[in-house]
C-alpha cells in the first residue's frame, strides 16, 4: 500500500482520478466502488476523502476528466475535416462517436446527482466548458457572427437537441422507435436550426 507521501498533492490527485476512471468505464456508475478506485492506485479509501473530501466531488473530478477527454476527442475530429462546410456535421458525429467509444463514463456524468451545495472548484469549471466552447466557436463560425447571449443560449439549445437524439440513442430507444441513423436526424436538425437562424441575419 503506497503512502501519501509517496507522491505530491497533485500527482496522488491526478492518480486517483484517473485510477477512478478507468474503474468507471469497466464497471459503469452504478457498480462503481470508491474503494475498488483507492486500491487500484495502491491506496485506502480514506485516502480518497482526505485529498477530495467526499465521493461526490471524487465523481465530480472523475467525470470532469470525461469531459476533458471529450474536448480532445471532438478538436482531434475536427482537426481531420479539411471541409470547412463539413465542420459541424463532424462535430455532431464525434459527439456521438466518443459516447459510444466511452459509454460507461459519459452516462455517469449523468447517472451522478450533484449535490446543490457542493459547487464545482475553478479547475473543474474551465474543463467542463471546453466542450461548450468548442461548440460555441464552430455554430459561431457557421453563422458567420455573434449575437452575444443570443448564440450563447443558441449553443446550449443544439447541445441539447444533440445530447437527446445521443442519449436515447445509446438508451435504445431511437431502435424501438425504428429509426435506423439517429445521427443523421441529429445533423438534420441542427442544420434545420442553423438554417433558420442564418436567415434571421
């Protein structure tokens, strides 16, 4: 069993999280065990209260580390379209893609009920609203302007409009619907809504 002074604040941090979220994509949200995560990084489980406090803010690092991933997954997608126009069309697709590819540690970010009272520290915020800038960048560019808090709340609706054709998608009930590509009426109707957007200008 390692001790804490084994590594720095930082390092044990950083290893208990990524210990903890590679037990997420093997055992799922609702199998997931603190404890299975602490002995796995060579520790015990008190370890993981004393460095995080609780194991709500324990999930909340483990999927901050989703989302941060998520980021990289959707900006790696988009470096490889050399399409400008193409440009959300890949964005939906690698939405869907890295859920699927992740499906256990994209669904705990939901599966898991914040408390009210435990806010999100600054380091967490930033990465988490990676995934919303990069979307708010490319709808930006396809509008060809910015209209301020009117993009903004434009880019949270088509994540949104986006998330739910995933989620039920990876739930199976687009397939019980008979709808054989739920990433193609995803795409639709962005476009439909960026469409009639770019028709407001």
């Amino acid at each position: 069993m390692a001790r804490r002074s084994d590594h720095t604040p930082k390092e044990l941090r950083q290893l208990l999280v990524t210990c903890g979220h590679a037990l997420m994509a093997e055992t799922g949200f609702a199998k997931f065990s603190a404890r299975a995560a602490a002995r796995r990084a060579g520790y015990t489980v008190g370890t993981i209260y004393n460095v995080f406090g609780s194991l709500d803010s324990y999930l909340l690092a483990i999927n901050t580390r989703t989302f941060s991933l998520w980021a990289d997954w959707l900006e790696a997608a988009l470096a490889r379209c050399a399409d400008t126009d193409a440009r959300i069309e890949a964005l939906v697709r690698s939405y869907f893609s890295f859920a699927e590819a992740n499906r256990d540690c994209w669904m705990a970010i939901y599966d898991h009920r914040r408390p009210m009272a435990l806010a999100l520290d600054e380091a967490d915020m930033r990465e988490r609203h990676r995934l919303t800038a990069i979307v708010d960048r490319e709808v930006t560019t396809a509008l060809g302007r910015d209209d301020g808090e009117a993009t903004r709340r434009l880019v949270r609706s088509l994540i949104a409009t986006v998330h739910g054709h995933c989620a039920l998608h990876l739930g199976g009930s687009y397939a019980l619907m008979d709808e054989p590509d739920p990433q193609a009426q995803a795409i639709a109707r962005v476009n439909e809504i960026l469409g009639a957007n770019r028709a407001l200008n």
